[in-house]
C-alpha cells in the first residue's frame, strides 16, 4: 500500500472539544457543504492518527445576531461577509472509531522501513483516548481509505463499493466475512439482492467458501432482468459454470434456459417430526400434535410419515361379534392400539394431507440428490437450488429446514473428525456459506428456536458453517439471531424498529441511526461489524459487465490506488 498514494489530504477543520462517548466536536473551516454525514475523516495529533465518521453538522454562532438577521441584505458584501466569518461557524459532529501510530509519512519509503521493524504499530487499534484541541481534522484520501479497509487482491479482500464523495474503493475481508454469520438487510427495490449476488461472486471467484443458496425465486442462477430498468442481469451460473451446480426441487424444475444439473427428491423417510412441528402455523396444527408424532417415531421409525399417510380413515369391518371396528389399516386402529386419541389422529393425518402431493418428497427416491449435493460442497462448488412451483412457505420451511440439518450434521461429523486426528487423511472441512432470502419466516420470534438456522448463528462457525440471510423486515428477526451476525449490510430502510433491530448491540448505534436512515433508496449501504474494520456508509458497487469484467480479470488486477479505482469504474470526473 505504501506505493498506492491518492490525493493529497484536504484539511476542512481542527478540534475543539468532545470525547470519546459524546463524540469529538470538530470546527470546520470549508463551507459545510464540501462535507457529508458518514464522510470519513483522519485526525492527526501528535504521534497518532485517528480514524472517524462525520455523524452530525451544526450551524453556530458567537453572536445570535447575525444568526437570525440577514445583514448580507443591509450591508455591503464584504463587510458582511468578514462579520459572518468571525460570528458564524459549522461544528461536526465526529465518532472517533479507530487510531493507528502514524510513523513516517504514508507512502514513502520510510515508511515501508518502519513498517517492516515496527509491524504491530502499523496497524490500527480500536480508539482509546483523543486528540488534542486544535488537531488537524481532514477528509480522509484513497490511501487513508486503504490503509483501514485494504485493497483488492482478488483473494482475501474484495471491493464492495466506495466512498460517497470521492468515489474510493472501499473493501471487505472476505475471510472474516465467512467464519461468522451475516446479514443484508434493505427494503424490496434498495438492491440487497444485487449486494448479496455480489458478495456470493467475490466469495466464490476467491474460491473461499462454498455457498448453498436457497433460491426462493429464481434470481442467482440463470440471466435475469431487472424489474425497474429491464436491464440484464448476469446470473452466476453463465460466469462461473461448472463452480455452480444448479439444483431443481423436484422433476422439472425449470431455470429458464438453463437445465438443472441435479434434480432434488426428498426420501419420506427423511422426515422428522421435528420437520413437522416447525410447520405448525403452516399447517394449523394443534397442541396434540407432538404427542401424536412422538407415537408415530416410536412406532414406525424413519417410515413413519410414509406408514402415516398410507393409513386409511373411517374404513371398518366387522369383528367376530359382528360389532363396527376400525380397519387394522386405519388411522383409528392404530390410535387405539398406541394409545393415542382418534381425534387427535385424524386431525394430524388431514392436515399432513397437504404434503402428499408434494413432488419433490418420495418414498424411494431414484437418485441421491442430497449426498450429491454435499459431495458438491465439500469438492469446492456452490449449489443454488430453486424452488420452481413448489415455492409457497409450506415447502420453503420444510425443505430448507430438513435439508440445512442434514448438511449441519455431515460438517458437524466432519469436523469432529478431523480434530480427533485419527486418521490422517481426513481434512479439514471447506467453509460452508447458507444463503436465505427472507430470513424472517424461518428466524421469526416464533419459529427460530425450531429451526436449525438459530442453531447455525449461535453454534456452527466452529464447525465451518454460517449463515448470510437476506430480509428487508431485520426488526422481524428473532434478537438472539440478530445479536449473532457479524456483518451487517444495510440498505435504505424505512421503518423506525427494522433500523434499530440492524444497529442493535453495536457500539456508536445512536450516532449511526441518523447515517442509516438517510441512505438513499438504492445504490446505497452502510457497512457495519465483523468483516470491515469500522462502520462507513458506501456506495456500493454496481452488479453489471464491469463488475465481472474487473472480477474475472486473470491479472489479479491494477496495482495503485489509481488505477484500481479507474478499473472500478471510480473517480475521475464520472464517480456514478
């Protein structure tokens, strides 16, 4: 980074109170449109540099006077002027995020000599004291920006937009991004699902994670349009091929005009009542329907559903004694041998009704679309598995619950195996990324401790699996989810509880609501926790050719800050 140098600092104030909880108050000497809340500005005092955000702008006067009077209207221009410079001022607001030692001048070769002996100094540290009065305050240039967030490298670090006015690239650590779960968060129409398909190309471009996305809509694998512009939008089974295996729910699951390279069908016998309780709303089933399922398990193990369903109703036939007794095939005669009331019975066997015709789940299924596809993840390759027409919330609770818990407990086994080191040849287990749209029908407050996904926020980065869950109601989000996601993408948001959900347990989130709810409706993001080193509002980066052109480039790309920003599409006189 030391031969990367962009612009040369712009001083736009200095220091003239505050602290570290109250925020640094910051008097500026530019006209206050030159600057933004969320704009990144570095503080140099002494031996260190400190790091913030521009969080609130406050017009102020020595003299109330000329606040409230316009005198440029009964004097003569100059005058009013000098008196307006010496009574009426602007104070920033700035939350101090992070310091570093500062050392040489950044870029020079001094500097790469200190940096060399002195590596633990070089690096930022979370803010833990101030800057003296009168420190100089600047708006932070492009190596400012790359010395906190990095560069891209095609590999660890990845461009996920830049910064709002100057139009710096602004990068995320893909490798911290994976080993905890994340989020994305905006209303419909912000572009989360534009962010999402684009963090997914840089992880899988990487080669650092495999991904299993569950694709409710069809949007991740083929070609797609845009709804509001009807531009086309690539989709990542055209640009990464066989790194992607498309996977259809059932026989016939359409991708456009791309086949499907596996064809999903889910064994009855996979089938948990655990599966079956997580369906409780979707299926109105009653309290009784626990005790009903648990005599069912022990009754007929794994084929319990298939056995179940098989089952008739109201069938019966005479006894020796010429009396009206259930069918030993029927729902009633099995109640009354297990013990378990007829009512209760048949209404459970009704209502499971609505899953017999369900395509996708066989009693024998043909192929082992399952164990294909974690053969698929763990050789490397990320699978979308669509939905097609068995997209109602029905199927997308089942089978995203029962096929997520059976992949948490292949990683789970894996894992334990390779840290008991018994056998040389096990490995350690690929990176495994879950992607869920519309995390809130199965993260609710309701459904959350049912699914395994809570399990997976709160347990299962140590056995190599996270999630990425995508939603624009965040504040619909069980807390305890919520409180696990390590980074936190945020679009516009709208509602008052969904900005609070998504900046809750964060430090500096008073300071950071205001940034939040000023995005605008698209193209815009505020970056927050694991996976970058301090909270910055963006731009973010657009999901069209010269995204991939500049991502698939095999020359791992231009070497200066300069040129990196060129390539993106950034700076110069067209930042857009």
């Amino acid at each position: 980074m030391e031969e990367m140098i962009g612009a040369q600092a712009h001083v736009i104030g200095y220091v003239v109170g505050g602290g570290l909880e109250a925020n640094l108050q910051v008097r500026l000497t530019v006209p206050p449109q030159e600057v933004q809340e969320g704009s990144f500005v570095v503080i140099d005092s002494g031996g260190w540099r400190f790091y913030g955000l521009v969080t609130d702008l406050q017009l102020g006067s020595t003299n109330p006077r000329f606040a409230d009077e316009q005198s440029e209207e009964r004097l003569p221009r100059q005058l009013a002027e000098l008196l307006h410079g010496q009574t009426l001022y602007t104070n920033l607001a700035v939350m101090p995020v992070l310091m570093m030692e500062r050392g040489p001048e950044l870029g020079t070769k001094e500097y790469s000599q200190w940096k060399d002996l002195h590596p633990d100094e070089a690096k930022p540290i979370t803010v833990k004291t101030v800057p003296s009065h009168h420190s100089p305050v600047m708006l932070a240039d492009a190596a400012d920006i790359a010395q906190i967030f990095g560069t891209d490298n095609h590999a660890e670090i990845f461009t996920i937009g830049y910064t709002r006015e100057q139009g710096y690239p602004v990068c995320m650590d893909l490798d911290k991004f994976v080993k905890r779960s994340s989020g994305i968060f905006g209303t419909t129409g912000s572009g989360k699902s534009f962010l999402a398909r684009m963090i997914l190309a840089g992880l899988i471009h990487a080669n650092h994670a495999s991904a299993l996305i569950f694709d409710m809509h069809n949007e991740y694998g083929p070609d797609s349009s845009s709804s509001d512009t009807g531009a086309a939008v690539p989709g990542l089974k055209g640009k990464f091929g066989g790194k992607i295996q498309l996977v259809g729910l059932g026989a016939g699951t359409s991708f456009g005009k791309l086949n499907a390279d596996l064809s999903l069908e889910i064994a009855q016998s996979d089938i948990t009542s655990e599966d079956i309780l997580l369906l409780s709303q979707a299926l109105n089933l009653n309290e009784t329907a626990a005790t009903v399922l648990a005599a069912l398990e022990r009754d007929f193990g794994t084929d319990w559903f298939n056995a179940f369903l098989g089952m008739q109703t109201g069938t019966t036939e005479q006894d020796e004694n010429g009396k009206s007794v259930p069918a030993p095939d029927s729902v009633e005669a099995w109640a009354g041998a297990s013990n378990v009331h007829p009512k209760s019975a048949l209404a459970l066997h009704q209502k499971l009704g609505r899953l017999r015709s369900k395509t996708y789940l066989i009693a024998d299924p043909a192929t082992k679309g399952l164990k294909a596809i974690i053969e698929s993840l763990e050789h490397g390759n990320s699978v979308i598995l669509s939905f097609g027409k068995s997209n109602t919330e029905l199927d997308y609770l089942l089978v995203t619950n029962l096929i997520t818990r059976k992949i948490r407990d292949h990683w789970e086994e894996r894992t334990e195996a390779f840290h008991a080191k018994k056998d040389s040849k096990v490995t350690e287990p690929r990176p495994l990324v879950v992607v869920v749209e519309e995390a809130h029908k199965l993260l609710n407050r309701e459904m959350a401790s049912q699914t395994i996904f809570s399990t997976i926020a709160r347990e299962m980065r140590k056995y190599y699996v996270t999630l990425l869950i995508i939603d624009q109601r965040p504040s619909q989000i069980y807390d305890e989810v919520m409180s696990q996601l390590g980074t936190r993408i945020s679009g516009s948001l709208g509602d008052e509880d969904d900005i609070n959900a998504v900046l809750s347990g964060l430090p500096g989130r008073s300071a950071l609501r205001g940034m939040l709810s000023k995005l605008q409706a698209k193209e815009e993001a505020l970056l927050l926790g694991w996976g970058v080193p301090m909270p910055i509002p963006i731009r973010s980066r657009r999901y069209d050719d010269k995204f991939w052109e500049v991502l698939l480039d095999d020359t791992k790309g231009p070497k200066t800050i300069d040129e990196a920003s060129r390539a993106l599409g950034f700076g110069g006189d067209d930042t857009d």
